[in-house]
C-alpha cells in the first residue's frame, strides 16, 4: 500500500510507551498490540513515536528491525511529548501542533481501524473488525466487563505473569480463566433466532444421515471414507458463519423454506451458538487485542508448566483458529511472533476447573426484610434523620446575555428544536454561574462527559485566563465541538478523546452536564483525586449500579441505613420526574433523586469537601435538574 501524502500539519502522530522488549513483544503489552494493529491493517500512515521514562540503552534500538519491519520509529522521552499527550495515559494519537488528541487503548485502536480504511476503502474487511453496528469495545471500561477484560485487566494480568513466572510459583491469573468462561458460554448474535434454527436444521440432518446408511454392507475402507466426508459436511454452521465474513463468501443462507418442525420449534428449543472467536462468531478487534496477550501467556505455560495447558481447552482452540484468520499470520511474523503448534484438547465443562465458579462479578445483596417501593425507603431515611433537603440556589435569576455573544457558543446552532434549545440555555445558566464564580486566572477546567461542547465551549468563550479541556468518548460529537471552537477562534481549548480515566492531568474545576449513571460518580471521584471544585449535574439515575470502582450506597450514613437493593429502588424512581408523568409522581422521583444525590454528597464530604445539592432554576430546564455541587475544605 503507498503512504498516504498529507502535509505537516495534517501528518498523525502516535505515541506508543516503552518500558523493555523481549523476543517478539515490546512491553507494555499495550504496545505491542497496537503495533500488531497496525500490521494487521498494513497501515503506515501514521508517524510512530515510543515513549520512555528512561535512558533507553543500544540493545532497545535494535527494535527497529526485529520486531517492527518497515515501520519509521522515533525514540522520545515523556518531556517531548505535545503538551496535550503528557495530559493522558498512552497509547494516544494527535496531530502535530493540534488540540484535538485520541488516547486509551480501545479508541487509538478504532481510530486506526477507521483511518486504514480511509486510506484505502477497498479494504472493506477492516471495518469488520468494529464488530455489528461498530461497537466493539466502544463502551468504557468502567461500565462494560468486557472492555475492562479485553483492554486493562488481561494485559496488566498477563504483563505481571511474565514478570513473575520466573522466579515464583505458577499462580494463573484470573482474568485467564474468565477468558475462558467467556469462552464457553453461548453466544447471542442480532441474527440470533435465524442461526439457531439453521443450526437445528443441520443437527437433524446429521442425526437423520446414519438411518439412511444403516443396513448396507461396506468394507472398513469404505466406512472410513464416509464418516470422513461427514465430518467435513457437519462443519459447524459457527464455523460457516465466522469464516464467511472472512472471505468472498456470503453467509450460509436455506434457499428453501425450513421444514415445518424447524420453522415452528419454540425458541427455547433451540440449540445454543458456540463461540468461534472471543465476541461470538466473528472475528473482531477483540481478537486482536487479546492475540498478543494470550500467545505470550502460553509460551510460558508451554515452556515451564505444559501440564496447566489442558486446563484451557477453549482458549487453545480460539489460539490455533485465529491463526487461520487471512493476514494474521503475517502480521505477527512481522511484529515477531512465532505462533505456537498445540496439541487439540477436548473441551471440558467449567466443573474441570473449580477456580471458573468462583470469578468475581457484581452480585446485588441479599436482604430477607427488603420491601419493596420507595417511601418505604424513605421512611427509613427519615428515622436516621436523613431527609428529602436541598441548599439555596445562590442566584436563580442569573442569567448570561445570549443575545450578545457569538452564535457558535449557544446550542442553538445545534441540531435541536428551539424549546430544547432554550432549555439547554438555562441549564448552561446554571452550571456557568457556578463555575465562573468559582473559576480563577490561570485555572484549569475540565468538562468531562462533554458531548457537542455546549457547557465547555461556553466556558472557554467567557474564561479566555483558564485552560478549558474537554473530555468525552464519542468521536463525532467532539469533531462538532472542536468545528464550533474553531469558528469562535478560541487558542484555550483542548479536545481528548477518551473515557475519562484516561486523562491524568492535573486541573482546578471538573464540570458535567448530564452524565449517565455512574458517570457522575466517576467525574467527583476525578476530582476529588485531583482536590478539584465540581459542578456535576446527574441523569440516568436507573443506570447507576455497583461497579468495579464503586459499590453504593457510597457514604457511611447511607450504608448503615439501606441495602444496595434499596437504594437501587431510589434510583429506578429518580428517573420518574419527566414532565407527562402525574405530579405526584413526579413529586415522588424529585425526592428520591436528591436522596441519592445526597449520599453522593455525603460520601464526598467525607473525602473533605464542603457539597450542596442544588435545584436548577428554573427546573423546568430539565427533568433531572440537580446540581452537585462541591469545593474542597
């Protein structure tokens, strides 16, 4: 494929970390799989860049040839780095001199998948990898199990393996054995039903395939023969399926209508779909992600400890048929993998390994004296004192003149109606008062969460002293953000692409317009890292749920008081507050919206910050209207 010619100011650059390098893996993992990424897709349209913390020594720049074949490299420390990247964990992707920057593992590696086949569109296949409807590890890892897997906690599980498997006894990590589980469970696909009862079809055909054979006389050689030819026609339709997006094929389609045994059989009576590769039937950038991960984990179990290998039949199986995926092969000859001959293992049930039932997940607590609805919740709030109370809006008259400023910082240059419009006017009202009252020359403010830009273009706009940065992991609503700030001229701004861990800058002020569920919780959580001011405005409260990171209710008053199953029954209610809803039940929702706000304030007042729970004005700005709002003591 020919570079791609762009000017300087277009050229992309990304930023890879380097720690060290062993046969055929660059560390951190991270890297590796990014730089197998780019083989993968033939892409040499970006100007690579690895990042160190260290004198790197002669050895390392040996690299070059050995691991990275025909790919420009430049060795940097972390001081080189734009202004921009040294804000946010790497992987990143910026373009030279810009403000717009693209960091975390999962959204550099779409990133590249997207602009590979920008550059050359006949390779379709690519945008395959972005799974149905390209939401493969789209979600965050902090609300999806399976991103947080695939993209932080196997690699770090596996980079700590290989740290530790010299020298220590074989402790294999869990996140290996939810893989497997994973494995092993069926999988559900958006043509789901269709599949399934192709799959019954073909499961009779085979059981029906012997009677018809039963009863003549065949020599042994003859038999052999068939029973060959069976097996290679009872190919699972899995099989058929995965391999078709794979090729010119077209999926496996019945030209004639399914018999009637088939076409009425209930739902549940049909069979379940296998996995082929780790999301279900297609290859996907999932695979590619955890490939690197995985072939280093079983070169050390096939080296030290081989009798450990027939505890991961499933994921000895997935190894040796990615390796059939076109190009696969390839691309890890040229990032220096030698990818590995394993024995075929019978796949064996979860009770083969007792440590498959005891894998972490979210589990709600049992409570045998839960009732259930809300005032019965908030009966038993009040008995501890803890009541429905919000703090004084210091100024609900408070209003910026729209009017006079440019038409790119108000939302009605967006696409919306022109009541939506005036509502997210107000809200603005809300949270800018806030903020600028708060904000100092020189600060630094983050809208995280931040959408099309409507709080942080505005902020920028009225703050030219501070350095306002927005956050948010949604590509498209941030390139409409960044156009909005472009025509305002505006030289205070920054753009990051990313969920919102990724972004380890320091900063004074976190703001957030509506952020969903446990979004709220993880932008005061930033903050309080940071000792930042927060202006947080929550939504989705029937989102909110226990995560890895938090578990609720979150402050100590809370706790001694409710179940995680009652305070889950006030957040399903906080979400009855829309405007068509019956007043009281409207009046219901508000209560049971600033009780959980409550405990969110609580658990930050215990972390040392002074926090009120604010009701916009006015609240027909939007039917989640309350302001968190918090500075630290």
């Amino acid at each position: 494929m020919k570079a791609i010619k762009k000017s300087l100011t277009e050229e992309e650059y990304l930023y890879l970390d380097f720690s060290h390098q062993t046969k055929g893996c660059i560390f951190p993992l991270h890297t590796s799989v990014t730089l197998f990424l780019l083989s993968y897709c033939d892409c040499k349209i970006f100007k690579i860049c690895l990042v160190v913390t260290k004198e790197v020594s002669a050895d390392s720049l040996l690299l070059r040839d050995d691991l990275i074949q025909d790919v420009e490299i430049q060795i940097i420390s972390r001081q080189q780095l734009p202004p921009i990247v040294q804000n946010c964990c790497l992987p990143a992707v910026v373009e030279r001199s810009d403000n717009f920057c693209r960091a975390g593992l999962a959204v550099v590696l779409r990133h590249i998948i997207q602009k590979s086949y920008e550059a050359d569109p006949l390779k379709k296949e690519l945008l395959e990898l972005l799974g149905f409807k390209k939401t493969c590890l789209k979600a965050c890892a902090e609300v999806s199990q399976w991103t947080r897997l695939c993209e932080l906690t196997i690699p770090l599980a596996i980079e700590n393996f290989l740290r530790e498997s010299s020298d220590q006894p074989l402790n294999i990590p869990v996140e290996i054995l939810q893989l497997e589980k994973k494995l092993s469970e069926p999988v559900r696909v958006h043509n789901d039903d269709k599949l399934r009862r192709q799959k019954l079809k073909q499961q009779k055909a085979d059981e029906a395939e012997p009677h018809l054979t039963k009863g003549k006389a065949k020599s042994k050689v003859h038999t052999q023969e068939t029973s060959e030819e069976l097996d290679s026609a009872s190919k699972s339709l899995e099989l058929k399926v995965a391999f078709s997006k794979l090729t010119v094929q077209e999926e496996p389609a019945t030209t004639n209508r399914e018999p009637s045994h088939i076409r009425k059989a209930k739902a549940s009576d049909l069979p379940p779909l296998e996995h082929v590769f780790a999301e279900g039937l297609y290859f996907t950038l999932a695979d590619i992600v955890l490939l690197p991960c995985i072939h280093h984990f079983l070169v050390i179990i096939c080296k030290k400890f081989s009798e450990k290998l027939v505890e991961f039949p499933l994921l000895t199986s997935w190894y040796q048929r990615i390796q059939e995926v076109p190009r696969v092969k390839i691309a890890a000859s040229k990032c220096g993998i030698q990818f590995l001959h394993l024995p075929e293992l019978l796949t064996t049930s979860t009770e083969h390994h007792p440590n498959l039932s005891e894998v972490p997940g979210v589990e709600e607590q049992n409570d045998p004296l839960f009732i259930g609805g809300p005032r019965p919740t908030m009966a038993k709030l009040m008995e501890k004192g803890i009541e429905v109370m919000f703090s004084p809006h210091p100024c609900p008259t408070w209003t910026l003149d729209w009017n006079v400023l440019p038409a790119a910082v108000s939302p009605k240059e967006g696409k919306m109606s022109s009541d939506r419009a005036l509502r997210k006017q107000q809200q603005l009202n809300n949270l800018v008062y806030m903020v600028t009252n708060q904000a100092k020359p020189g600060d630094r403010i983050v809208d995280f969460c931040s959408g099309g830009g409507h709080v942080g273009i505005v902020l920028a706009h009225m703050l030219p002293s501070c350095q306002v940065t927005l956050i948010e992991n949604k590509e498209l609503s941030l390139i409409r953000a960044k156009k909005r700030s472009n025509e305002l001229g505006l030289n205070n701004i920054w753009f990051i692409q990313a969920n919102m861990e990724y972004f380890t800058g320091m900063f004074n002020i976190g703001v957030a317009l509506h952020a969903c569920g446990v979004a709220t919780d993880m932008v005061i959580e930033h903050c309080i890292k940071t000792r930042a001011s927060f202006v947080t405005c929550p939504c989705c409260y029937g989102f909110i749920q226990n995560t890895s990171k938090f578990n609720f209710p979150k402050s100590e008053q809370f706790k001694k008081t409710l179940s995680y199953k009652e305070h889950m029954i006030l957040c399903r209610f906080a979400d009855q507050t829309a405007a068509q809803l019956p007043p009281q039940r409207r009046l219901i929702g508000k209560q049971c919206m600033c009780l959980v706000d409550l405990d969110r304030a609580r658990a930050a007042e215990e972390c040392g910050y002074s926090v009120q729970v604010i009701s916009m004005e006015p609240e027909s700005c939007s039917p989640k209207n309350n302001m968190i709002v918090g500075i630290p003591i």
